[in-house]
C-alpha cells in the first residue's frame, strides 16, 4: 500500500513520467530535458520501489554530481516513503567513494581517518613538496613541474595509474617528468594520509576492480542503481559504475541530457552516452515536456540546439507546458556600445523592473570577468548583489575555531591548525595562547597538539566564559561521536559571546560578521550529513563530508546573484539576465578557434542553452559593441536562436 | 550466519579467553571452572532485544583480581562475538544486504565476517556504569558511521537468536503462557474466524450448561450482580467456567503423556524429572521448526546454549540425546559434565574449561596457528603455491598454517625475513606451536578409540599414559597401595596401545595443556613410543623427565616383574595355570623362561598377581620404586 504522499505524488506525473517512474529492472536512460521535473521521476521510482519492498532487506544507491541535489532528493524519498531511510544511499559520487573507503579502504593501506583537500592551492603545496624531495635525486625534474596538478588530475580521471602513464603521454619529455612526478605526487599525499577528488573515485575504482569481492558486495546490496546527471560522468566514474555492474549485472537507472554537457572540459563527453548505449542496450525514454520555462524560450532552446550535430538521435524537442509570457517573456538589450554602457544599463533594467525583489533576478554570464562587471555597476546603485561561488571555509572566528579544534582532535600534530586554533580563539576569548611554546611542550611532554593546547587554554582560560566548552572539548573529544556534543556546546558558547551586551559595545564586532549565517549554514550541513553518513556518523567521517561541502549561506531576497553558466546548473530562476552575448565570450574565443563544427563549439551552444533554460518567468539576453576594447560581433547564437535575424548582406 | 569465535575479558572468572566455536561446541570442565560463566556472557552478548541503554551486568561480574579491587576500578568487562564465513558465499544475500555496514570482507580469501563487541566500565564523567555495543573491524576497532546506529544492533539480532536453556529445566514454566517457546507458539496459533466463531459459541453453551449442573452456582452469580447497584455498569454479570475465547484457552493448554503399561494420562510436570528436562530440549526443537523463520527472517538463524543436557538421565538415554541434540537446526554450545555426552561429539569440539588460581584458562585442539608477520612479498608467494596448508592475510599481515611448520618448510621461509629479528622469533615461536598440530588421522585414531570408550579422561586433571591393560591394572592397584588412589586426584591412567598412539595422546594431552606421564617398555617398541613423542617438539629436559621406559635395557613388564621381587607370586600363578617350567630355581635362564611363559597370559597375569598380593595383604613396600616414583610425580603434577 502506497503512501498518501506516494500516491498523490504519483498521480501528478505525466504519461511518459510515470513510465519512467514504473521502470522496474533492466537498462533504462531516460532523457530529460531541462524543467521536464526528472527529479520527481527519480525519486518516485526511488520511493515506489521501497514501498512494495518493505520487507526486503536490499538498497537503492542514487549518484548525483551536487550534495544539494542529492539532499533534495533524500529529503523528498523520506517524505514519500517515511521509515525506509536505511536502504538507501542518496549521495555524490564523492561522498558514495568516501563511504567506500572508509569501510573498505584498508585493503588499499588507506586508514579510514583520511583528510579529503578540495583546494588546488593545498594539492599545489603537495605536488611542490613531492618536486622538492624528487630534485635532488632526478635529472628531469625541476620547479617547473610544480605547475603539473592540471595533468596529474586529469590522468587520474581518466584512471590512468601512474605505472601506465607511459601509454597514454605522447610528449616523450613531459612523460618522462609526469612518470616521476605523478607517483611522488601519490606518495606525498599518502603520507598526510589524504585524499584529492579525483583520488576518491580513482581509489574506490581501483578497490572493486582489484578485489572483485567488493564490486559483488555492491551489486548485492544495491540492485538497483540510479545515476542523476548522467551526461556530466567522466571516464573514472562510468568505469566506476561499470566495474561495480559487472558483466551480467544491468540494473542501471540512467537520467541524461545530452544538451546539457557542459563539464567536456573535465572529461564529460557526448560519447559517454554512446558508450552507454553499447555497452548496456538501454531502452530509451524522453520527457520532453518542459515545465519551467514560458512556450517563447522554449521556442529559443529549441531553435538552438537543433544546430548541434552530436546529439542523440530522434531527440524530441522540447515542449512547452506552459503558454505564452507575454511581451516580457524575452527581451533582447543592446547593442550597447561597450561592456561598460551593457553593464550599466542591465543594472539600469533590473533596479527599475525589480525594485522589491532583486533576489529573485540572477545575472548569468559565460565567464566571471563578465559577471565582475555587472557586480560592480549593481554595487554602484546601491543595490546589493554577489557572485555564487563554493566557499571552501568558514570565515568567522567561531567557525573557524570550531571547525579548527574538529581537525586537530582528528589530525594532532597539524601545525596549521594548530595556528588556526589559537588565532581564532584569541579573536572569541581574547585570550593568547603561546603557539611555539605549545608545540615545544608538546614535543617535550611527547604529548599530541591537541591534548597539549587544551591544557594550555585551560589553564589560561579557567575563569572565563570559555571555562565549560573547553571542559566539553576535554570530555566529548577523545572519540566516538560525541564530537557532536561539544558541536552543540561550542555554539551555546558562540550564541553567549555573541550577545551584543557581551562585545562591550563595539558595532562592528568583526569576529561575529558573518556568524549569523554561517550558523544557519553549519546547522544546514550538519544535518545533511547526517542524513547521506548516517547517524553514528565519525569524526573523521563528519570531517570528510564538511570538506566536500561548500560552506557558502543561503542568499538574503534582497540581493541580486550572480552565477557562471556552470554554477547555475540544475538551478531554476524566475527572471534571468543573461549578459555579454557575443563571439568570443558566448561561444568562447578558444572554441571558436576549434571550428564551427567542434566538440567545443558544440558545448559553448549547449552553455547557451542550459543558461536559457534556466528561466521560469523572464529572460533578458543582452550584448554590446566592444569588450575590452575588441570590437565584437553579436553571439552567433542569438542568429541560431531567432532573437536576431541575419541581415541580408 | 555461524558464531565462530567469542572472546571474553574481565567477566568473572574468564578473565582473558578466547574460544572457537564449532556448529557443535562442547563446553568440560570441573565444577566452577567458569562454563556457565561462559553461556551467561554469550546471553549478555547477544541479547533477544537489541538496543538498550541498561548495563546487563552486576557488581560480582566484573573480575577482581585483589581485595582491594573493585568494580568501578576494574578495567571493563569485554564480550567479543565473531561470525565468520566458512566459504566464499555462504551467507545469504538478504544477510549481506541488510548488515553491509557492519560486514568485513577479506577480499583475497573471499569471506565475510561481523564483529560485535559488547563492553561495560564505570564512567566516571557520568558516574555509573555504562555499556556499549560496537560492531569491530578485523582488526577490532569499533566502526563508525552507519555502522555505529543503534538501530543496527537491533537489526543484526533479528538475524542471530541465542536461546539459553539452564540445567534446571523445570516443565512447569517452559510450558507457561508466558515462557518463551511455548509461549509463543501458542500465541501464534491461527484460528480462522470461522471457526472461532463456532468455538466461542459451543465454549457458551457448555458454559451454560456447567452453571445449571449445580443450583447454587446461579446463586453466587446473583449476589455477584449487586456489585452493579454499588458501581452501575449496566452489564451483566456472569460466571464462566471455561473461557469464551479459543485463545483463552489454548494457554492453558497441557502437554499429557501416558507413562509405560499406565492408563491415565499425567500432565507433563507430573513425570520424573528426566521426561521434564527432555521434553523442553524437545519443545525448543518444536520452536525452531515452526516458529523462528517466520517470527523473524528466512536468514535467521538459532544458537542454543545448553547447560548440562545429561541431567537426570541414564547412561543410554544421554547417548540418544546427544543424537537429538545434533539434530537440532541450530547451532549448539553445551556444557556437560557426562563423559557420555563426549562420546558422540568429535574431538576437535570440546573445550576445557580449567581453573588456575581465580583465572579460567580454556584448551581445545588447534587446527591451525597464527602470527603477526610483516608483509614481504616472497611470503605472500610461498603462501599462495602452498595455499592447502599456508594463508598470509595481507591487510592484517597474519601467517596462518593449518599443520605442523616442518624443518624444510622453516628453512624456506626463514630468509625472507633475514634482517627482521622481531620477524625471525615470531616464526620461531609458530614452528613450536605449530608441532601440536594433530594430523586428520591421530583425529579419526582419537575419536574413534579413545573417546569413544573413554570420554572420562577429558574430566581428568592429569594423564598417566601406559602400554596394555596389564599395565593399566597394576598402576591403579600400586597406586592404591601407596594409599594414594589416582581417581581422588583426578588422575586417568590411559592404556594407549588398544585405544591409538602414544603421541596422539601426547598431542592431545599437550593441546589440552594437561599434565602427563609415560611409562613403557624398555624395547624396541618402547623406544619406538618414546621417538614418536620426541617428534612432536618436546624439549630434551620434558623427555627425560616425562617419558619413562623401564629402567634395565631389554626389560620388558614380565621380565621386570620377575625381577622386582614378584618371581614367588608369578611361579605360583603359572603353576596353577598348569605351566611347566622346564628349568629349576637357581639355574641360569630360570628368571627368562618365567618371564616367556608369563608372555602368553599378559591379562591373567596382572588380574592373578594383583588378587594374590590383595590376599596376602600386601602392602607398600611390594610396590617397585619405578612406579612408585611414576605414581608419585603424576600426582605431584596434577595438584
């Protein structure tokens, strides 16, 4: 007996909906268009499964690309199917082969209290030390090989081990210095025990196809696979899939959008679909209705896209579900006579037509330079807007000690976050904590950081407001998950000194600017971590998931946002700006070099689309005369689309 | 899914064991060796409802090794339980899908494992006692994430029910509404609605047909009914005899049995305490038939624990028993104090259970051996051309063999490891324990010979092995004779020549860790026992002290005998045979022929020479020192 929820969420879905929704075994790929509600197909053939199979014991694992799609959706499974949470793991690619690794990892020498790093800037500092400790001892590498990250990750993903690079590098010299630095690079992350992204995948590929005991494990206990986003899987993760698959296992639940690859650059590609297709014989299904965006932008995308040529075959266009905007459905500014004259008169436009509700306009733009622009002119009328962006780390003092004293309960001997630990401290205590004489203690008394700088704090520290988080620090941080208790006291203590009575006056209060938010957003992240980890979740496991996850809030209404085509993906808004509409910005100047008929000019028409597309009430293209002083012609694109019509010449 | 090794650390006597445990597991041992110490930890470790938060222990589970001890200083009772996989896939994917979490797969071998541990330690923060369950990886840490949920242990429990039948099975409340077989059997009985409908109507008219059998039942019911003008209920009060419900009544059901040549059927807690105690075993049986699979999982699988199984039965029927016992779709651990329990159950699945001080030390006969060596690659190698006897475990470096390290194989290994001395020693010490390894063979050999007809001797506190009967004879009559019976020390004397090798028992006696004693011929075959001993890895000192053959090159027992003083009795003995001695007192070779004649009546010999010696009231200084001396020290090694 299905749910009320289930019930009713089944019945709102369209034919082809909930023929996608009733596929039950066997290769399936359904191809969504953009707004053609795929998420509602995923997660009611999710939850439809685990309705009739109450008293199974087996799981449904779904891959996404994003942690917010992934929560989306286990939220809405939960909803829809209340008490069958446990068999199912709703999660990135990333977290699924975090989750692998700390259970299984072992078998690859992987301790489970691995550190993932997200930041080039770390792996940078890495790839450096592995150059400094190669020099001395090789004659082909040198400094210049620090720049070698981009190559090293790209081999990674494209599961090219380091003793197989040699098949794959046609430079004789680089391949000489890459069969060096790669596997440097491998060790010196090893013996910080820590992880990249591209290691995650590689790492849990290498661990199922190494021990086939495991990719079986997997395809045991998940019968049924989903994979979300499916166009944007690059070459280590399809293999991923496929190892786990194995030859005879062919569950595989596929959502795709060929037109919306936009990651070529990171080893998605249209072929990726064409393999699936041979390597699966997958039964096809399209939903092309489009439900987000008025039957005039509809029209766009479709004019559009149809010029791609490596595209599925018989892919239906798009069809609009809803009517006509109206007038303002599409409006076309421009030509202005530079960037500037554009960028001033969208801020112009947007401040008149939405002076109450500048959070619901976003500016979309193929790159950041161009979003800049229109920041600055927006800033400078007053109004208040930001350029979306992954933050990798907390910014206020709070959160940075919090976070700090996490880490170094779980790595105690990082000096870094030792330093972290005592400056932030220092900014929420005023209290100074004497960093080299910690570390000399530390190494006298052969005491770990942590231990030794809590002492330390505690001493100082006895008769201040700090004196019981500290306490809780010494109790709930020797292991086990009551790393969460001292979590919920550190912010009794923070919400305390945040008090205005408390910062004796002083407005400004720099250490709590952005505390507010960050609390929303770290209470936010803690419970979707504990929904993807599970409820006994680890320190290092807590650690592992929050360094995957951006750390940015969630936007004020009165701001107006800004997003590269790439961040906007899978995103929908009511009125979209889309600016700098010309060659050489959209489509690029390197894709156009390629050739009209390139992979890449393909893409730079599929950036256009998926920026389109991304429109529920209005979209505003706009374009001007010059860029940086460089005369532009307008977008080819705005031809292919019939905004502008090609004048007879 | 198979328990197959529980570990036990500070709870009560059982201070640090570690016990394998076989589809059948026989539990030995004196009294208070801590047997049902065991079966108690295995209840608090694999509880019938999963998650809670109570500490199961009391004050006096905690060991205490000192008087100033207590428990809030004790270290923590620990209870590890370890289900193994036998073979690749032998667990079911409903199992493998439903605790992937907890499972721990070793990649190479292909085997899956669930490590549980329960530990319970006074907490000083939160100022009492605390208990924790924690599934463990292979190396027994605990795990964390989804693995670390509550929820989990709950959900592993449905899958592994332990059931505990104490030696006091009283019929009475194993079969109350309330017990936990019987119970619940009849708790899931299912009556259509039918049917339960004519029941209930045929219960009333026999109830109304009950009220009317005496007048004076009515009356009570009418003054009854006035309790309605004190409490108006508006109903009306009835008296009913049978209960109008068919489930009602089903609890009250009773098992009846009609006794041999008797007529009249007694319920069950009518009958001797043999027939009780048999026909709980038997309702467990019934439970696991019937009831188990359905209450839980298809996967679910039954472990009993049962203590003293023989209890009130006699020899035969212990024997059936064990049969039944065997049959149980369950995995069984029994602890019996019936040599007769022992003689249908395989060597290898005994454990001895004996005490040292206030310490349980627990012996069984290892199939294989193991130790921690770093991982090289020409070990890895070796191991895998000789997988049937060699496995390196390359996450947790662990070198298992299953037999006994020879010098050939020693000398192979031994160079992969020519600079690691700490390396160079583990191997050393696994050679020697290794050289306990008792072959398939001495298995058979011992379980076919010795248990069968012997099972007292795994009670034993010390062996005294010895070639034949006549041997066997004497010692024990020599023994009493020194006023120091070998049954008041618990001393087995084992006559090994009909009942298997000497070694195998040597083997066996030195698994067990049990002290023995070898007394034999000083002939070709004597000393052809004494090297098959030496072989198994018995130090030079152990063997000169250990292994005795008579003293005198070329003695035999007879000839020995004759010349210990015994030639009046032994002639006399012959001559009542009707023997003829061809040579006279005195003359050379007189001695040899009596020993020769004596050669052909080995049994009679001993039994006549021991009723002369009892009929002349022998006493102590008859007995030879050589045995005197055996007598002596395996008594001294057995206290």
């Amino acid at each position: 007996m299905a749910t009320k929820q289930l019930a009713s969420a089944q019945a709102r879905l369209n034919p082809s909906q909930r023929q996608a929704a009733a596929w039950d075994k066997g290769p399936l790929l359904v191809l969504a268009g953009p707004g053609s509600g795929k998420t509602s197909v995923l997660t009611c053939r999710i939850a439809r499964i685990l309705d009739e199979t109450r008293d199974k014991p087996f799981r449904i694992l779904g891959l996404t690309f994003t942690n917010k799609a992934a929560d989306e959706m286990r939220t809405r499974v939960m909803d829809l199917v209340p008490g069958e949470e446990h068999r199912l793991f709703l999660g990135t690619f990333h977290s699924f082969c975090a989750e692998a690794l700390r259970q299984h990892g072992s078998h690859l020498g992987i301790s489970p209290t691995f550190t993932i790093y997200s930041q080039d800037s770390d792996l940078e500092s890495f790839l450096s030390d592995a150059v400094d400790r190669l020099k001395p001892t090789s004659s082909v590498v040198s400094d210049q090989d620090k720049k070698l990250l981009p190559i090293i990750q790209r081999l990674k993903s494209l599961l090219v081990f380091p003793d197989k690079c040699q098949e794959v590098i046609e430079d004789a010299d680089l391949c000489q210095r890459v069969v060096e630095v790669y596997p440097a690079y491998e060790e010196e992350l090893a013996r910080h025990n820590a992880l990249d992204f591209t290691s995650l995948i590689l790492r849990t590929y290498e661990l199922v196809s190494k021990f086939p005991a495991f990719a079986k494990r997997y395809r045991t206990v998940y019968p049924y696979i989903c994979v979300d986003e499916f166009q944007d899987t690059n070459e280590a993760q399809y293999s991923l899939i496929k190892a786990i698959l194995g030859q005879s296992h062919r569950n595989l639940f596929i959502v795709a959008d060929d037109d919306q690859i936009i990651y070529q650059w990171n080893g998605a590609s249209h072929q990726r679909l064409e393999e699936l297709a041979s390597d699966f014989k997958p039964t096809v299904l399209q939903l092309p209705v489009n439900y987000r965006c008025p039957a005039e932008i509809v029209d766009l995308a479709n004019n559009l896209i149809r010029n791609n040529f490596l595209r599925t075959e018989n892919k239906a266009p798009l069809q609009a579900y809803q009517g006509p905007g109206g007038d303002d459905a599409v409006r076309l500014l421009g030509p202005y006579e530079d960037f500037d004259a554009e960028a001033a008169s969208v801020s112009d436009d947007i401040q008149q037509r939405h002076p109450t509700s500048p959070g619901k306009v976003v500016v979309l733009a193929r790159n950041r330079k161009l979003l800049l622009g229109v920041q600055t002119a927006l800033r400078g009328r007053g109004m208040s807007a930001a350029i979306a962006q992954r933050k990798d780390e907390f910014e206020s003092a709070p959160f940075v000690w919090l976070h700090g004293m996490l880490r170094l309960a779980n790595d105690r001997q990082n000096e870094d976050v030792l330093e972290a630990v005592c400056g932030s401290f220092r900014q929420l205590s005023g209290i100074e904590s004497d960093v080299e004489g910690v570390k000399a203690q530390a190494q006298a008394a052969g005491q770990d950081l942590f231990r030794r700088w809590l002492k330390h704090a505690q001493t100082h520290a006895a008769k201040s407001n700090a004196g019981k988080v500290l306490a809780d620090a010494n109790k709930c941080l020797g292991g086990g998950n009551e790393f969460l208790r001292f979590c919920d006291s550190s912010l009794a203590w923070f919400d305390e000194i945040a008090r205005p009575e408390n910062h004796n006056g002083d407005e400004s209060n720099e250490p709590f600017a952005v505390f507010s938010d960050e609390r929303t957003v770290w209470t936010d992240l803690k419970r979707e971590i504990i929904g993807t980890v599970g409820e006994g979740v680890t320190l290092e496991a807590f650690l592992q998931e929050l360094q995957m996850r951006s750390k940015e809030s969630i936007p004020s209404p009165s701001m107006v946002r800004l997003f590269t085509i790439h961040a906007s993906k899978g995103k929908e808004f009511d009125h979209v700006y889309l600016v700098g509409m010309v060659e050489d910005e959209m489509p690029s100047f390197q894709a156009i070099k390629k050739g009209d008929r390139s992979p890449e000019l393909e893409e730079e028409r599929r950036n256009c689309f998926v920026a389109i597309t991304r429109t529920s009430k209005t979209l505003t293209l706009s374009y001007a005369g010059s860029y940086n002083g460089w005369t532009k012609e307008p977008s080819r694109f705005l031809f292919e689309m019939g905004v502008l019509e090609e004048e007879d010449s | 899914m198979k328990l197959r090794e529980v570990i036990i650390r500070n709870f009560r006597n059982l201070v640090d064991v570690c016990i394998p445990i076989d589809n059948t597991t026989i539990l030995v041992g004196e009294n208070n060796t801590g047997k049902t110490a065991f079966l108690d930890a295995l209840t608090q470790a694999l509880p019938k409802t999963g998650y809670t938060r109570n500490n199961p222990f009391d004050e006096y589970d905690y060991h205490m090794a000192k008087k100033e001890d207590s428990p809030r200083t004790s270290s923590g009772i620990v209870i590890e339980t370890w289900f193994r996989e036998d073979r690749s896939d032998e667990w079911p994917e409903a199992i493998i899908q439903s605790l992937t979490e907890i499972i721990q797969t070793d990649p190479v071998r292909n085997l899956n494992s669930i490590g549980l541990r329960l530990t319970s330690r006074y907490d000083k923060d939160a100022g009492q006692f605390v208990a924790i369950r924690e599934f463990l990886n292979t190396k027994g840490e605990p795990l964390g994430g989804k693995a670390a949920h509550p929820a989990i242990v709950t959900r592993f429990l449905e899958y592994v029910r332990l059931f505990y039948l104490s030696a006091l099975r009283d019929s009475e409340s194993e079969f109350s509404p309330k017990s936990q077989f019987w119970g619940r059997i009849l708790r899931d009985l299912k009556i259509d609605d039918v049917k339960r409908k004519k029941l209930a109507d045929e219960l009333n008219k026999l109830n109304e047909s009950l009220l009317t059998a005496d007048p004076r039942l009515d009356k009570v019911r009418t003054s009854l009914e006035r309790i309605q003008t004190v409490l108006p209920s508006g109903g009306k009060t009835t008296i009913q005899p049978l209960p109008l419900q068919p489930w009602d009544l089903m609890v009250k059901s009773q098992v009846v049995m009609r006794g041999k040549n008797a007529e009249v059927d007694f319920p069950l807690s009518r009958h001797g305490q043999g027939i009780q105690s048999l026909a709980v075993l038997f309702l467990f049986q019934a439970y696991v038939e019937v009831l188990l699979k359905p209450t839980f999982h298809a996967d679910t699988e039954a472990i009993l624990s049962l203590e003293e199984p023989e209890a009130h039965l006699h020899p035969q029927a212990i024997r059936a028993l064990t049969a039944t016992i065997n049959d149980i779709a369950a995995q069984k651990i029994v602890s019996a104090h019936s040599p007769y329990v022992l003689q249908n159950v395989p060597i290898t699945s005994i454990r001895l259970f004996r005490r040292i001080g206030n310490v349980t030390v627990v012996h069984y006969v290892k199939r294989s051996f193991s130790a921690k060596i770093p991982k090289v690659q020409g070990l890895i190698d070796y191991c895998k051309s000789n997988s049937s006897k060699y496995d390196y475990h390359e996450t947790e470096e662990l070198l298992t063999v299953r037999g006994s390290i020879d010098d050939k194989e020693y000398r192979k290994i031994l160079p992969f490891y020519s600079t690691d001395k700490t390396a160079q020693a583990s191997l050393k010490q696994l050679k020697e324990e290794s050289q306990l390894y008792l072959s398939d063979d001495d298995i058979t050999d011992l379980d076919t010979y010795a248990k069968r007809v012997r099972g007292e001797v795994f009670f034993a506190r010390a062996w005294l092995l010895c070639e034949g009967q006549t041997e066997y004879l004497l010692l024990s009559y020599f023994a009493e004779l020194l006023g120091t019976p070998l049954d008041r020390f618990g001393i087995s004397i084992i006559d090994f020549q009909n009942n298997g090798s000497p070694a195998a028992f040597v083997a066996l006696a030195r698994n067990f860790n049990l002290p023995w004693l070898l007394v034999c011929d000083h002939d070709t075959a004597g000393l052809g026992y004494v090297e098959s001993v030496k072989k198994l890895g018995v130090s030079p000192a152990e063997a000169a002290d250990l292994l005795r053959p008579l003293a005198k090159k070329d003695d035999d027992l007879e000839s020995f005998l004759v010349a210990s003083g015994f030639l009046p009795e032994l002639v006399t003995l012959l001559t009542s045979k009707g023997v003829t001695i061809a040579k006279k007192p005195g003359d050379s070779g007189y001695e040899a022929e009596v020993a020769g004649h004596l050669r052909n009546r080995k049994t009679e010999a001993g039994t006549d020479l021991i009723k002369q010696l009892r009929n002349a009231k022998a006493n102590k200084s008859r007995v030879p020192s050589f045995f005197a001396k055996a007598i002596q020290d395996i008594i001294q090694k057995a206290t």
